[in-house]
C-alpha cells in the first residue's frame, strides 16, 4: 500500500486540501496521512488581537488566544479524522511541533506523494500561488507533490506536459505507476514547439510507444508559441476540470516547461491540481 501525506494548517485548515487528499489517495488505494503542522510560535492572532482586551489580566488574555488556538487545531484533527472514516479510507495523523518547512521535507523522505494546497504559507497575510512556504518546499521535497486550489473540483482528466527529456518521461512514469486507476481517464499530452515550423513531436515514435502502455486513452497535441503563454491559453479553454501533470522542478532547467517559473506562472494563473515530479 502507499503512503501519501497532506499537509494541514491546523489555524486554516484547507478543505480543499483534504478533499483532494481523499480523491487520490481512493484513487491510488494509498494510506493518508494527516501531517497537522503546529509550530507553537505561529498563532492564528496578530497584534491588534493582543492589544485588544479588557475584564482581565494581559497573561489570561493571552491564554484565552491561546486557547483557542488549540481549539481550532484540535477541531482541525477531528475533521480529518471524520471526514477520512467517512470516505472509508486508511489513515492516520502526526500532529508536527517544530519548524514547518523542516516537519515537512523530513516526512516527505518517507512518502510516495505529498499533498498541499498551494497557498499554504502558515500566515495570516492574503494567501497567493505558490506561497513562498511552497516555493521553499518544492526546491528540497524528497517525493512527488500535488499542489492542490483553494476550491476542490473532482478531477476529470489528466494533462501530461512533456518536451522530449528524461525530467518529462520521468514524471508520466512516475504519475502512471501512482495513480493506476487514472490511467483509464481522458488524458492528453501536450508540448510546445516555439518559433518553428517543424511541428514534430520530441521523439514522436518513443513517446506514443510510451504513452500507449501506460496512458492507453491519451492523444498527442503540438502546441506552436512560448510554452508559458500557450499551455496556460490552452489550458484555460479547458471545460473539464483536470490535473496538470508536469516533471521535476529545478533551476538548472534549460526546458522553460520545468523551469521554476513556469510553475509558477501555471499556480499563478490557472486554478487546477499541479502534480510535480521530484528532483528524482
């Protein structure tokens, strides 16, 4: 059975977040795990909420913050819990008290897929796409993340970005042999020829050999332009809701398809599940 881990802020907890969660991992018969990140130093409150009080000392004001703080996080656990025996799925929960970032990349060691929503970022401030707890994240996670929207959509089809390297193959290889069950679900691979007549697909003969085997649904579309701009164009005319599916994210990339930056354009702009492969 595998192990996929979500990760929680147990102050906002993220129901798309868990929805998501429960999908995949029904999907792929896996085991969910609840990692309920719970830093004692972050607090729900900020300054106007410590300075506003009355009928009490300052030490019992902020114990009654404090205590509900603890209220949410342990409303936060429950529903997980609930939720998660509702759906009939294995899991169980690790409530994390240390810094965030490190709780999670360390569980990421032992874990065949992490689930986040892409705004996490353990602060009161607006939320965006990605965060920079996510960017931070994505640089050093030892598993494959599916960056999940604020709002949960069931998942419809899959998009399988690829442009004929190693990085791109390895992430359809790597989403196949996670989410079998997906496999039978309408899938279409994309890639981005910029600046060229030619419209051949990289490696046209293997890649269709490849996507057969493992996506036995999946069709084959050639997009002309500059990735960035034309895969979120093309991927906003979508009418069904989908998971992108994109390969490992690193700096050196010379491919603009899995370059950091293109992950973030595609979180900034379109309002899907992201699964990305790791560093491998």
């Amino acid at each position: 059975m595998k192990k996929f881990i979500a990760a929680f802020d147990g102050l906002r907890f993220s129901a798309s977040a868990l929805s998501y969660a429960i999908e995949l991992a029904k999907n792929a018969n896996a085991h969910l795990v609840g990692v309920f990140l719970e830093d004692p130093h972050l607090h729900s409150y900020g300054l106007a909420e410590i300075q506003h009080y009355k009928d009490e000392s300052f030490e019992g004001h902020l114990r009654t913050l404090n205590k509900k703080d603890d209220d949410k996080r342990q409303a936060s656990v429950h529903s997980f819990r609930s939720t998660c025996e509702a759906a009939g799925i294995a899991y169980s929960v690790h409530r994390d008290r240390n810094a965030p970032i490190r709780e999670l990349l360390h569980e990421s060691i032992y874990a065949d897929l992490l689930i986040v929503r892409a705004t996490e970022d353990f602060a009161t401030r607006p939320p965006e796409a990605p965060s920079s707890f996510v960017r931070e994240l994505l640089q050093d996670v030892q598993c494959p993340v599916v960056l999940v929207p604020e709002y949960y959509h069931a998942i419809m089809g899959v998009k399988l970005l690829y442009d004929g390297s190693p990085a791109s193959v390895c992430a359809l290889r790597s989403f196949s042999h996670l989410f079998e069950n997906l496999r039978q679900e309408e899938t279409e691979v994309i890639t981005v020829k910029g600046g060229t007549a030619n419209m051949h697909i990289p490696d046209g003969r293997l890649i269709r050999e490849f996507a057969k085997r493992h996506f036995p649904h999946a069709e084959i579309t050639v997009l002309n332009g500059y990735a960035d701009e034309g895969i979120i164009r093309y991927l906003r005319l979508q009418k069904k809701e989908v998971l992108l599916v994109l390969g490992a994210h690193r700096r050196s990339a010379l491919s603009r398809l899995f370059h950091p930056s293109m992950t973030y354009e595609l979180l900034h702009h379109l309002k899907m599940p992201l699964f990305v492969a790791n560093h491998g």
